[in-house]
C-alpha cells in the first residue's frame, strides 16, 4: 500500500514538474528551447550513477553477509541505471543536435564515460542471466560490479587528460545550467525535477526488488519440483520392471 | 613478510605452469599471433592503400591486434585447466587466491609481451612506419599496457570460464572496462612515435600505471569469490 501511494505521489510530482519544465519556465537564452531536454537530462544521468553505486555497494554488502536480499537490490540497481543511463544519451544526443552542431563529441569525458558505463552495466545484465546458481551469480555479479565500478574513474580520467593533452576547443557542457550564476527559475525547475524523478526511481527500485524476490520464489519452486519429479520417474523406472520380471 | 614470499612463489610456480603448457602446446605461435597478424592486414585493407593514412593509424590498430589477441590469450589459459578439472584441483591447495591471481595474470602478461613484441615489426613492416628511435618508450608501454590487459583478462576468464556463453561473454564484459587502457597506450604509443614532442609520453604511462595498479589489486582482491563452487 505504502509502496502504491509513492508511484502516485511520484506520478503526480513528475507530471507536475514536467510541466512546469515544458510551459511554465522561459527558453534559454542561449540555447533556446533545446535547453528544456536538460531537465530530463541531467536527472535521469544522476540517477544512472546512483543506481550504479547502489548496485556496487550492494555488491560488497553481498560479498559480506551472503544474503540474496541485498543482490536483488544490486539487480534493481543495474537494470534501473541501465535504463536511466541508455535514456541519458539519447537525451544528451538530442540536445546535442541543435546546441553542439553534432550528436557525438568525442573529447567530451561525460559523455564517453556514460556510453562506457552503458557498455559495463549492459554486460553485467547479460552476465547475470546467463547464469543459474543464485548465490554463484550473487557472487560474481557482485565482483564484476565491483571491477565495473573502479573503473569508471579511470575511464573519466583518461578522457579527461585526452582533451586536456590535446588542448582541444573548448565547448559548452551540459553542467552549465547547474551554473551558479543562472537564473535562480532554471535552478529550481532543475531541482524540482530532480526531486521527483528521484522519487520514480525509488519506486521503480522498490517494485524491482520486489519482482526478484517473486522470480526467485519461482525458480526455487520449480527447483523444489524437478527434484520431485526426478525422484517419481526413478520409482516408476524401478516398478514395471518388477513387474516385467514377475510376468516372465 | 615470509607470507609475502611464500606468496610469491606460489605465484611464481602458478606462472611457470601456465607458461610450460602455454609453450609445449605452441597456442601463442600457432594461433594468436596468427590471429593477429592478420587483424592487421585486415586493417590494411579496410583503410585502403594510403600508407600515410595507415601510419598515422598505426598505433591504435597495433594496440587493438594486442587486445584482440588479449581476449584468446586469457581465454585459454583458464580454459585449459578448467576441462580437466585443474582449475578446482588449484583451488583447492591451501594457498592464497590472490597468489593464484597473479601467476596467472603474470603468464598472460608475459604472453602479451611476446605477442606485442612480434607485432611491432609487422606493424613497422606493414604501415611503413619507424620504430629505431623509439623503442625504449614503445617497451615501457608495451609491459604496462600488456600488464594491465592480463590483469584484467585473467579476472573476466575467471569470471566467465564455467560458463556455456564465455566466448561471447568475456569480450563483451571485457572491452568496456580495458578502454581507458587502450586509450593511454595508444596514446603513449603515438607520442613515442611522434618523438615526445610535447612532453606528454610521461603521463600516458603513468596513466598505463595507475590502472595496472588498481586492476591488479582489485583483480587479486576479489579472485578468490570466482574458485568458490
């Protein structure tokens, strides 16, 4: 119950602040309307690190107490930030398009570090279903996350230094509507986004933890159901040929 | 710090292994550096004749042959071992893990160093470039980057060796997390080339360090979760 009046409550928020976004605060200046994709920008980027943080901390906390509870909440974490992340640059993309001139700059650390977190997390999905034995995923899961997640530092780094070295041109990033020295509207359209998107997410993680607790209930039925069945077929295996025997 | 030495041999031995079947079964001459000889030529012709279009690429498709050649290096040194059983027999001798780590990981390193040690004369040959004034900063990148990609192969080989998928697993979970390796080296490799004119060779390597440390560790610290059956 209190779980459905957060997806209302979140439900309501976004939409609110949404349209606040869309019709209520003015064009960028600069930017024009293109600027507006930055509220649904920059929150759905943030949740992407948060959802992946939560999957690696979760990871470690596994590794420690060996409880599956806390590797359903480092699959919420992974499939949540998945999400989040892959709509992070197709949104980055479409605003990119007007304001940049092209859908893809390379030098640019934020970027190339998303579609690289992107590429970590999707294999950290596809690792998780190829493999059966829930506490041996659990396990594994968990260091590959732990490995996913040092890394993004160094790959932020080496783009970084890519640039920097390279002494590239200098181009208008994304962050500058977190700027301080914005109108204090744009902030707070920005925050107020943030917030309720913030609120979806913790929704979604909720409902996702729930769902993997529910799947592997399942499995551990039709675990529990196989080894019925295999033990009935070996009884009925040895019965007729008793009998066969009794009628020769 | 007896430990540390007993530690040490462990590893030692462990590599020595790896290296002995990795030699008698001639895998490395007879398929990888086959294999990436001609990825190279391969490059050669999907950028066309060009040679200072090719010259110019030369570092990054040298470094690319290697992590290709990375992924069947690692691939198969766990994958040997893990068919007959070797692998839990491994696991189960009361030694560190993070032991096992390393010997394994210093095979494949060396491995790597041979095969990137063959590459950089076909790479010259091919792409007509000149490799005389370069070759200490090209061997410095080439054993860290090397050291880096066995680092990390040998953690995902472990990661993905039990598993039906592993050919198309390892890579997929590998390439992402050797980018920036492979954007320091090919960086590194470039300038040596260039003759360091700005300087930069010494950041790049460092850069190859760092992360050669921090794979190393994390790789050594959390082996031991994949022997656990």
């Amino acid at each position: 119950m209190g779980t459905r009046i957060l997806g209302a409550v979140a439900l309501l928020a976004v939409a609110g602040a949404s349209a606040y976004a869309l019709f209520g605060v003015p064009p960028d200046a600069n930017q024009g309307e293109a600027q507006r994709i930055m509220y649904v920008h920059v929150p759905s980027a943030w949740l992407g690190y948060l959802s992946f943080g939560v999957t690696a901390l979760a990871g470690i906390g596994y590794l420690w107490k060996r409880d599956l509870r806390l590797d359903a909440v480092a699959l919420a974490g992974a499939e949540i930030g998945v999400m989040f992340t892959a709509f992070t640059i197709w949104a980055g993309m479409m605003w990119g398009q007007p304001v940049w001139g092209v859908f893809w700059q390379w030098e640019d650390p934020r970027l190339t570090t998303t579609a690289l977190l992107l590429a970590l997390y999707v294999g950290y999905l596809l690792f998780r279903r190829l493999t059966d034995d829930p506490h041996r995923r659990a396990a594994r899961a968990a260091v590959v996350g732990i490995i996913a997640a040092v890394d993004i530092p160094i790959v932020h780094f080496s783009v970084e230094w890519w640039r920097g070295l390279h002494q590239g041109p200098t181009i208008g990033s994304p962050d500058k509507v977190l700027n301080p020295s914005a109108p204090p509207l744009f902030v707070i359209t920005l925050l107020s986004m943030l917030l309720s998107f913030t609120l979806v997410w913790l929704w979604l993680m909720i409902r996702r933890y729930q769902l993997a607790r529910i799947e592997w209930q399942i499995e551990e039925h039709g675990r529990l159901g196989r080894l019925t069945a295999a033990r009935r077929a070996s009884r009925a295996a040895v019965a007729p040929s008793d009998g066969a025997v009794e009628r020769a | 710090m007896n430990s540390l030495l007993a530690d040490a041999a462990v590893a030692w031995q462990v590599a020595r292994k790896d290296a002995l079947s990795e030699l008698r079964g001639r895998y490395l001459a007879g398929s990888t550096l086959f294999f990436a000889a001609l990825v190279l030529l391969l490059f050669g012709f999907a950028l066309g004749p060009d040679s200072r279009r090719l010259a110019e690429a030369a570092p990054g498709l040298l470094w690319l042959a290697i992590v290709f050649g990375s992924l069947l290096t690692v691939a198969r040194l766990h994958q040997l071992e893990a068919e007959d059983g070797a692998l839990d027999e491994l696991a189960r001798y009361p030694v560190e893990r993070h032991a096992i780590f390393l010997g394994k990981a210093l095979a494949a390193m060396a491995a790597l160093v041979v095969l990137g040690g063959v590459l950089l004369p076909v790479v010259a040959i091919l792409y007509g470039i000149d490799l005389a004034g370069a070759w200490l900063a090209l061997l410095a990148a080439l054993l860290l980057g090397a050291a880096g990609l066995a680092a990390v192969g040998t953690f995902y080989a472990g990661v993905t060796v039990r598993m039906q998928a592993r050919e198309v697993l390892l890579p997929l979970l590998m390439l992402p997390v050797v980018a920036p390796l492979l954007l320091a080296a090919v960086k590194a490799t470039t300038v040596a080339l260039a003759g360091d004119p700005f300087g930069e060779l010494s950041a790049w390597l460092q850069l190859l360090a760092v992360f050669d440390v921090v794979m190393i560790v994390a790789g050594a610290v959390t082996y031991g979760h994949l022997l656990e059956e």
